[in-house]
C-alpha cells in the first residue's frame, strides 16, 4: 500500500517494504500516541467549555489593549490546561527563548543564584545567563550567579547532586525539558515530579523558597501532565511550537504562580503595567484555534518521529528516542555521523516541504548559536517547529534534530526518500 501511495515522488520499491515493516512495528505506539491525544483533546475543549468562551471573545483591541476580554478569557483557558494560577499569552512573546528570558529576568535579583539541573541549557539563552560573557546585560551582569547539574547518564535527574548544590543563594531550580542542541533524552513526567520533589523536600527542611521554572518548549501535549500540574511554580514557551497547534503565526506564553506571571508580565512590559497591556490586533481567533487544535498536531509530529525513528533504526543509524521509548518532547535524533549525511537529510525535509521545496539548506553562521547550523523549514510560519523542520550544528557526531509535523506523511516521505539518495 506504501508504494502505491508513494511510488508516484520516487520511493522505491526496497525502501516501500522498508516502510511498511516499519509501519507494522510502531503500531502499538501510534496506538499510545492516539490514547494521550484523546486525553488532551477532551482536556483542552473541556477548558474551552467550563470557561465559556465565546464569539465575542475573538474580538480586537489595539493601543494598549486595554480591557481586552478575549485576551484575558484565553488566559484563563491556558491557566486551566497547564495547571497554573494565571496565564500570560502574548503575540508580543516573538520566542520561546524569549519567554524563558523573561521568566529568568523578571524573577531573579542581584545576589541570587540559578541552578539549572538539567545541564547546560539550549543555546540560545547562554547570552541570557552570561556563560558565554559576551553580553554586558545578561544575568551575571546584574550580580546573578549560576551552576548547574547534569542529568545521569540514563538522563535520569541527578538528585544527590542536585541536593549537594543547592544553597542559601539558590533563588531559581531551572528545568528544560526538552534536549536542545543535546544527546540527552528528553525528560518525561516522573523525571520532572522526582526533581520538583527533591527541591521541595531540602526548600522545606532549609526554610526557603525556591522558584521552580521550566522550559516547557517542543514537550506540551507529548503527555498527559504539564509541569505546573506536576507542582512546578512556572513555565513558559513558544506559540510556534506545540501549543500554537500549526496555526499561530507568532507569540509566547507564560503559566504558573499568579504573583510571578505578573512580575514577568512587568519585565516584558514595564513595572505597574504589566499584564493589563498589549493589544491582540484581531489574533485572538488564532490563537484559540491553535490552542485547540494543539493536540491533535502534536499527534500527527509524534507519529512522523516515530515512524522516523524506525526507519533508521532499520537501515542502522542511531537514533533517539528509538521507536519504542517513552517520548517527552516531539524531537527525533538520528545519529549521521557524517556531515554530508546531516546535510543531505536536511535537504530531503526541505524539498519535501509545501513551502520553498526548491531551496537547497547549507550551513551557516546563525545568531546564538556557536557552531554552522544547517537548517531546513519549508514551513508557512517561519521558524515554526510545529511544522516539518530539521536542523543540526555542524559538529561531531553530526545529530540531526527532527521535529514537527503538521502531517505525518510528509515525514514519511521525507525519510523514505532519504533513504533512497543514499543507495
């Protein structure tokens, strides 16, 4: 059935059988993939019914947006799904990083210290933290000191090291849950409750209270609990990726503690204003849709994964998640290697995009990031990784990082064709 699907955009006949022995194999997972998707379907309509949204919700303002009733409704609905006090959901948040920016700037203060305890953070935010030094307002510029702990070797959370790190200057416990630019796995909801435990077990006994944020980027909707659900203070992440369900052109959002969305409110707009401005300029329908439609999507970018996942398994790449682990984010790893090979994978994503087919991804020099990244995204919404994309640093051992999936046969085809341009 593959091929006669598929022989039509070159598949081969190997590569077809290829397929469909893996398509067999993943059934059992498509079949947990569906089960967590209904949970969250149901829990996010429920959400949209307990708190009567309505047509005059997807309204506009414009100015400051004050008194912006559909704005604030949808904020309530993202507080109820993600388990949070309040919500901040913003189409003026251009990033997750910059989301996770503005949790970190609009909580911590000169004299406080942050403890990431899941190694090293993504990329992009070590000008944020000052790892890197070359930023002169970053958070070490302002007197915010920082460590950090790295998962087990299973990519299990390191609780004894955990505990022999923390101190009377520990103000924030920062929790990524998805790889980034990492070998590691993603963490899944018993990783992130065994560490909200840990913390909280030392803050009680040490008398202190200890902010617990996670970056919540590529994992919502991948299971059945978000992390505030599961205890965390806040989290936050990106509208171009999983909850934006494949429709929301741009914007951030920020769940947790209602005193702290608030002070991270103030840092994105200013003290005394805080989360009472910023106008929605017609978005609102947008981002309703794409909140709603979000479990669904992120069903379709975990099958596409998967079936990635065994398909180079099959031919014998490394890859992870493999195609039977447990997943918490919608990134799939394969292993190349060889840089010609991340190139070349890439270039199959692009080709195999509705959007900018015939462009050829090279390596490049991209803002925050230290080494050539080669990156492919035909997508509609730039950058948006809720779309098919793939991108890798141009450094050993050559990982490319695969994620979204508006549709899982454009995977499908994608790595097929891979397979076939390599012989």
């Amino acid at each position: 059935m593959i091929n006669g699907v598929y022989s039509a955009y070159g598949v081969s006949d190997k590569t077809a059988r290829l397929a469909e022995e893996a398509m067999e194999a993943v059934l059992p997972v498509y079949r947990e993939i569906d089960e967590i998707r209904e949970y969250n379907q149901l829990k996010v309509l429920g959400a949209f019914r307990e708190l009567g949204f309505a047509e005059r919700h997807m309204g506009l303002t414009t100015g400051y947006g004050y008194d912006d009733i559909g704005r604030e409704k949808i904020e309530e609905i993202y507080a109820k799904i993600f388990g949070g006090e309040k919500a901040y959901v913003r189409m003026q948040i251009s990033s997750g990083t910059q989301a996770i920016s503005a949790i970190l700037y609009g909580i911590l203060r000169p004299g406080d210290e942050l403890l990431a305890v899941t190694g090293r953070p993504y990329d992009t935010l070590m000008e944020t933290i000052g790892i890197d030094d070359s930023y002169d307002a970053s958070l070490k510029a302002y007197g915010i000191t920082y460590d950090e702990v790295d998962l087990l070797p299973d990519g299990s959370p390191d609780t004894e090291g955990i505990l022999s790190k923390l101190n009377q200057k520990t103000r924030m416990v920062f929790i990524q849950k998805s790889r980034g630019y990492s070998t590691r796995r993603a963490l899944l909801s018993s990783d992130i409750k065994t560490i909200i435990d840990t913390v909280r077990g030392w803050s009680k006994e040490s008398h202190r209270d200890i902010i617990i944020a996670v970056d919540n980027c590529y994992g919502e909707f991948v299971g059945k609990e978000e992390p505030c659900e599961l205890g965390a203070d806040i989290c936050g992440g990106s509208l171009i990726k999983n909850p934006g369900g494949g429709i929301c052109s741009t914007g951030g959002y920020i769940v947790g503690r209602e005193d702290l969305v608030e002070k991270v409110a103030c840092r994105i707009t200013a003290p005394g204003l805080g989360s009472h401005v910023g106008p929605t300029l017609g978005f609102n329908r947008m981002i309703a849709q794409g909140i709603f439609r979000a479990p669904a999507t992120v069903a379709e970018c975990l099958k596409g994964a998967v079936f990635a996942s065994k398909m180079f398994e099959l031919t014998g790449f490394k890859t992870s998640p493999s195609s039977t682990e447990p997943r918490g984010d919608i990134v799939q790893t394969i292993e190349f290697n060889d840089p010609d090979k991340l190139i070349k994978f890439c270039q199959m994503i692009q080709a195999c995009s509705p959007v900018d087919s015939f462009a050829l991804p090279e390596p490049y020099a991209m803002p925050g990031y230290s080494d050539e990244v080669v990156m492919a995204a035909g997508t509609f919404i730039q950058g948006a990784t809720s779309e098919l994309s793939c991108d890798g640093p141009i450094r050993e051992p050559y990982i490319g990082y695969m994620q979204g999936g508006l549709v899982y046969e454009q995977a499908k085809l994608a790595v097929m064709l891979s397979i076939d341009s390599w012989g």
